[in-house]
C-alpha cells in the first residue's frame, strides 16, 4: 500500500512530471524573473513577453494597433499570469493522487473497528497491543516504500501503480466489514485509470524508448519540446549512466549520498516534529474548550489542512521550496511554544483552552503550507534520474520507522511527561528543522530537473 503512496509522490513531481519543463525552455524566456515560474505552457513562453510594454515607453505614446491585437488574443494570452501549462498533466496526475485517497482511508477506517477486533482477539483494554494492531499496516509500509524503488526504476511509474493495485483491491476485498472491502473500488479505478496515463518521458528515455518519450512530450509540453527535451535527457543519461540498472549501493556515493541524506534527514525533522501526536491529540484539545463532537474536530482540522494545502499550491512556485519549507517550521515552532506557553503558565483557564486551540490549528496550517508537500517535492527534485527511485524509496521508509515510533511511545510519554514539555520539545525539533532546511538545502524553484542534476553532479 505505501509503495503506491511513495511512488504517487514521485510521480507527481518528477518520473511522469510534464509540468516541470527541459532545461530549454527556461532558456528561452527572456527575463530573468520568469525563471520563478516553472509551469509556464509551451505556446504562451514566447507570447507573453511579447504583450509587455518596453518599460522606456510611457503610457501615452502605446501603439494602438498593438493594443488592437492584443484584445483578439484570447484570454490566456493576455493575462500573463494565467497558466494553463498544468491542464494536460492533470488527468494523470489526479489519477495517481488517487492513491493518497486510498491509504487514508484504509487509515481511518481501522480507528472504528479496533474495538471489536480487540474484544474478538482477547486483548482489549491493551493499550499497546490496540496501538501496534492499527499501526501494523506501517511494517507494510516500510516494506512497500523500499521495494517501490527497484520497482519504479524497472517497470516505470504507471506499471508500479497498477502492480500495486492488486494487493489493495484483493486486500480489501476479503474483509469482513463494508467500510473496508469497499475500499476496493477506489483501488479498481487506480489500476484502470493508471492504463490511459502516460509514462514519465525521462524514464522513458532511460529505458531506451525514445519513440515513446517523444510522443509522450508531443502531448504534453507541445512538439517544439520534442527535440530539445530529449537531448538534454540523453546527455544526463550519458554522464551520470542512467540506461543501466542502478545499484542500491550507489546512494552510498557523491552526489547521490548528499540527497539521501537530506531525504532521510527532512522526513525523520518532519516526523520528530510533531504532527501525528498533534493530530491525535487534537481531539481532546477541542473536548477542552466544548468541542465534543469528534466529527466536528476532525472538520476542523481537516479544513485547516485544505486551507494549508491551497496556500502550499499557490506559493511554491513563487517563493520558492527552500524559503516555503523554512517559514513552515518555524510556523509550526511558534505554534507549538504558545500551547506550551498556555499549559505551563496558564493565566486564566478558558484563555488557555483558546490559546491551546490557536496554537493546534496555527501548528496544522503551518504544516499543511509547507513541511508536509514540499519535503517530497524537494527530495525527488533533488534526486537524479538514475537514483531517484531508490532514494524517494530510503526516504519514505525513514519517514515510516519515525511515523511508527512517534505513534507507539507518544501517548506514554503524554502520560510520563505531561502535553507541555512534549509540546515544546516539538517546538525545539522545528527549529532544528528550519536550522537544516537554511544550511543544507538548495532551492529548485524555476530549474528543471536536467539543471538541477547537473549541479549537483560534477560529471554532468
């Protein structure tokens, strides 16, 4: 199951990414500023500039005739910050985001019948056998993280996909309760959607379909790409050695042992940082001010990370990752210091309730904004294409070992500690995070991922 999750964040990005364009294209605009923009469509690249004043002109001397034109250009054309370079990849990309959909929901859907398995099995009222029953799908997801590497590198994004597909759907199918055999239908029109996507065109490239990698960029970054696109492929192929199978060993080696370790690192801040514990005491902190309606809780932060996710969206391109990721944590330090603050030093009690519940919901936004998309976004920007695979994989499974600790031992240390000095000690991760994200990360804002390797790798 969380082979499909660690490849539906790769795929997104990088290994079927038509909206991160070849290097030419950045080459071609001509302002420096619009290298911030990375999804720009093929055909508005060269138009856009074309309908901006020369700044030496002034208001009164326009050509009208130019203005004339303009207005019969259609709409897209005019407004230069109108991007329609994602309408192509987003059937493909909604597809694959599909499988998200799915490992929440086999997620949730364990919360209700735990109970009954429990008193089935004999061990209700055990705390830590409950706690290792639902988070026993981790193990799977550990194991599924590090084998989608080979499989990604192999078979290629779409195949992986619908591969995977098959244990889900069989999985759910055998269950003995509707609302979890129901998540098999979900995973049906993965495995069948994922069949009208396309592969990404650099692996394509990588396993010697060069037929295929340019109809795949025809359709999806236009025919003046073709060309260009594929020989920055193939000369990365060709420095770094990506037609040949790689080796697990070879994350063990500069470049690709720096971006390992910058994977492994952010997944194992962003996990130490905090966010299941918050999310699960989330609950109890909206009990605290009136908030009995779990459904209502869950509403509330499930909006506040929409809200954080169309904000995430809007900026990442703009400000950058590098800059995004920074102010996130430190969003989420502040936010984890005022519920401490409100805990140890409460001045009146319903002022701390609101300021326990400020702080839950900053912490969730903050997070939502940039440490929980951007953190996969960067390492597989980083990664090179013969690595990338296997790196998103090491990374994602660092992500499940801390996901699983922070589940097993946080309600304990809840218990040993008390909610304030486990708050700030996720405060103090945060920052640590924010320190490592300014020391050791580069930002790929604007770059292509062929410009990006080639920076990275000395060969290149």
């Amino acid at each position: 199951m969380s082979s499909l999750h660690s490849v539906s964040a790769a795929i997104v990005y990088t290994k079927c990414d038509p909206i991160r364009q070849p290097l030419s294209f950045y080459k071609a605009k001509t302002k420096p500023h619009n290298l911030s923009c990375s999804i720009r469509h093929p055909s508005n690249k060269l138009r856009v500039p074309a309908l901006k004043s020369d700044p030496s002109e002034s208001h009164h001397t326009r050509n009208f005739a130019d203005d004339e034109r303009a207005e019969k250009l259609p709409l897209r054309q005019k407004d230069a910050n109108f991007d329609s370079g994602w309408l192509p990849a987003f059937p493909h990309v909604l597809v694959a985001s599909m499988s998200n959909f799915i490992f929440g929901y086999h997620i949730g859907v364990m919360n209700g019948p735990i109970v009954s398995i429990a008193r089935e099995l004999g061990f209700e009222g055990n705390s830590l056998i409950e706690g290792l029953v639902v988070s026993i799908f981790i193990a799977g997801a550990f194991i599924g993280s590090i084998s989608s590497g080979s499989l990604v590198d192999r078979l290629g994004c779409r195949l992986t996909f619908q591969f995977d597909s098959i244990p889900l759907i069989l999985g759910a199918i055998i269950r003995w309760r509707t609302m979890l055999y129901i998540a098999s239908i979900p995973g049906i029109l993965v495995a069948i959607g994922m069949q009208f996507t396309v592969d990404s065109p650099r692996w394509l490239c990588k396993a010697g379909r060069i037929n295929d990698a340019k109809t795949v960029i025809r359709e999806l970054w236009g025919e003046s790409q073709i060309d260009s696109a594929i020989e920055e492929f193939q000369s990365v192929c060709k420095n770094d050695g990506c037609n040949s199978d790689s080796r697990w060993s070879e994350i063990l080696e500069e470049p690709h042992s720096r971006v390992a370790f910058i994977g492994g690192a952010l997944f194992v801040l962003q996990q130490f940082a905090g966010i299941n514990g918050v999310l699960y005491f989330s609950s109890l902190t909206f009990q605290k001010v009136g908030v009995e309606s779990s459904a209502v809780a869950s509403l509330f932060v499930g909006l506040t990370n929409f809200a954080g996710a169309l904000c995430a969206l809007y900026l990442i391109d703009r400000e950058g990752r590098q800059k995004l990721l920074i102010g996130s944590y430190l969003g989420m330090a502040i936010s984890m210091f005022l519920v401490s603050s409100a805990i140890f030093c409460p001045l009146d009690e319903q002022l701390s309730n609101n300021l326990s519940i400020l702080g839950t919901i900053m912490y969730i936004f903050s997070f939502a904004i940039g440490a929980g998309p951007v953190t996969g976004i960067i390492i597989s920007e980083l990664s090179s294409t013969r690595t990338r695979g296997k790196i998103m994989g090491l990374s994602f499974s660092t992500h499940w070992v801390c996901n699983f600790i922070v589940g097993l031992f946080f309600l304990e240390l809840v218990e040993k500690f008390g909610v304030a000095p486990i708050y700030a000690s996720f405060g103090a991760v945060s920052l640590s995070a924010a320190t490592f994200s300014y020391y050791f990360l580069v930002e790929t804002k604007g770059r292509s991922l062929e410009e990006i390797e080639r920076s990275l790798n000395v060969k290149a």
